[in-house]
C-alpha cells in the first residue's frame, strides 16, 4: 500500500490517478450507488462452467472458466473467444460476465486470471506485461486443443489493462483471428504519461527513482509496497476517477477477494514491478495485425477515451471504434443495458463465423 507518511507521494499519485486507475475510499461510501443493471457477478442457466487450467510457453500455469452454451453440439468445431480482466482485477471482476453473456450468444468462450493475480500463478501482484500478452496465446493453446473449438475461429475480448495485452500478444499470434477491447488502457502510455499526458518526464523519473530505492529495500530483505490499485478511502478531494472505480471494487458491486489475497492488496501492482509498464508499448506496429479485425468499444464520457482513439487511428483496416452513448469507464465494466453486447456478438459472427 503507498505510505501514509509519504504526503508528496500521495500528493502527486492523486493528480495522476490513471497510473494503475486509481481511487479511494471511506465515509463516501454511503454515496456509491450500485446501478439498477450491474452484473458483474451475473450467472446464466443458459451455460456450462468448468474450471481450467494450462500452462504458459514459459512454465507458470493459468487460471481459467470454460463456459460453453449447454445446447452446443460437442462434436463439432465452434468459434472460441478468450476474455482478459481489467488491471489489477481478477477474472471474478468483468471477465467472467462477457464470457457468460458470450456463451448465451453461443460462442465457447474462456476466461482467464493474468499471470500473478487471482487463481494464475506467478509472484503475487507483479507485472509483467510481456507474460500478460502470453496468457492470452496460451489461452489460445488450450482452446485449440478442445474437440469442441475450431482453432481456426479463436477471438479474443481485452477489458481495460488486457485490452493492451492482447493487442501486444495478437501482433505476433495470428492464430488471434479477431480482437476486441472494451474501456481499454494502454497501460504502457498510462504509466508514462497518465492520462491527457499531464506526467511530466521528471515526475516519471522520481517514480522510476522510487521504484528503484524499493528494489534495494527488498534485496536487503524488506517488506514489499504496492501503488496504484484502488485505495480504500475516499476524501473530500477524491476526483470522478476515483470515485468511479472505488464504487466498483470497494463495493459489493464489483468486489471480490481471491484465496491468498487479502482486501488491502486487491488491485495493487508491487512498487518495484510497476516500471515495467515503462517499456510497454502494445500500440507500436498494431497496423501489423491487418487484416485481421479490429473492434474498439469505448464509452462516450469515459476518461480512458483517448487510448482506445490513439489505437484506432494507428490502426490499419478493417477497423471500427464504437463509442457507447452516456457510458463511464467503468460502466462497460458491468453494465448489462450499456455493454453493446449485440455488437459485439455481430463482430465474432461476422469474423469468427456462426458460432
């Protein structure tokens, strides 16, 4: 958690909440209403859930829920779609809604934990970007190596942070046939600019200084810290993005607590890990992807807004940015009446074929 004692620290962190998509919490947590169509934790009689679990190309295993319609005909090839979670959540927390609502659509889909977080394994809360992207190839192993997938119609759905990931894993898996990101960060850009590029490079450098410092404390045997995240009170200068993700994770809408973890490290990259985001540039050579599809779902009032336009433009055809009406960030997260789901069911018809 960042020092309560380091009030610089927390000063500049809370003019620079997109690192990690921060947000507090505490007396204003009577104020978070909880929308009438929220669903993060929606469940469908309509389908099949069963665990799963795969390696990675490089050892440590991934977590994972198969869903599949219960009508499907499991002895042939169906179009499979692997869901990726927002930074910093679990596959509890938005993936395993698009993965339900997706099945119902008829598609297998298969949500997955990153590496580090959740059911996955790896150091607890760590980031590695490039170990990010190669969940969702390995994802990509498993459900090829179903008798119920094709693997020749295999798609991927990126939320927030995985949004980014699986735009740097699609650039150099092909067997990825078509990508859609929902709310998605590029978590390479939000971490060296923040958001509207309001981090100037020398507030970058004290963070990489930081870092560092954290990096000796630790080889010398120290306790870990942690940044970013979802801080756990809210205070009169809590701003809208704080607020906005506080009323998703910190409340019975959105919150949930993998085994092993406990609330107070929920979202929490590791201070020494973070920087790594520094090197991460998922949207060099997206054009590269071409001509397999692209879909970028934003929401039109959603601060993270920019990232998906940047992609968007740096995109080669066949293309599309679809900006919801009225929509947060977060709202895309679980907002059943808000997530274009129709949208995005036409997408992997169009490009994946009939499920």
């Amino acid at each position: 958690m960042p020092d309560p004692h380091d009030t610089e620290r927390r000063d500049f962190l809370k003019t620079t909440a997109a690192l990690g998509a921060l947000s507090v919490a505490g007396p204003a947590l009577a104020a978070a209403r909880v929308p009438a169509d929220a669903g993060n934790f929606y469940t469908s009689g309509l389908v099949t859930v069963q665990k799963a679990r795969f390696k990675t190309l490089y050892g440590p295993a991934v977590a994972g829920n198969l869903y599949a319609p219960k009508a499907l005909d499991r002895g042939a090839g169906h179009a499979a779609i692997v869901v990726g979670h927002p930074m910093g959540a679990v596959k509890e927390q938005s993936a395993n809604l698009y993965a339900t609502k997706m099945a119902e659509q008829g598609f297998v889909a298969l949500s997955i934990d990153l590496p580090c977080w959740g059911e996955s394994e790896g150091p607890r809360n760590r980031v590695l970007p490039d170990m990010y992207a190669e969940a969702f190839s390995a994802a990509v192993d498993f459900l090829g190596m179903q008798s119920l997938v094709d693997r020749g119609r295999i798609g991927a759905i990126g939320i927030c942070g995985s949004g980014s990931f699986a735009i740097s894993a699609a650039k150099i898996d092909p067997r990825m046939r078509a990508i859609a990101t929902v709310s998605m960060y590029d978590m390479g850009a939000a971490n060296r600019h923040a958001l509207k590029r309001s981090l100037t490079l020398a507030q970058r450098k004290a963070l990489i200084e930081e870092a560092a410092a954290q990096r000796w404390a630790e080889a010398a045997g120290g306790p870990l810290r942690y940044t970013g995240g979802t801080v756990h009170e809210l205070t009169a200068e809590s701003g809208p993005v704080e607020r906005e993700f506080y009323a998703f994770y910190r409340t019975p809408r959105g919150e949930f607590t993998p085994a092993g973890a406990t609330p107070q490290t929920t979202t929490h990259p590791t201070l020494s890990s973070n920087t790594k985001f520094m090197n991460f540039y998922p949207f060099n050579d997206i054009e590269t992807i071409s001509p397999r599809p692209l879909l970028f779902i934003a929401g039109e009032q959603a601060h993270s807004r920019e990232f998906s336009e940047d992609a968007y433009r740096r995109a080669a055809e066949p293309k599309e940015l679809h900006v919801v009406p009225g929509a947060g960030h977060v709202d895309l997260y679980d907002r059943l009446n808000l997530i274009p789901w129709d949208r995005l069911t036409a997408f992997f018809r169009q490009h994946l074929g009939q499920a």
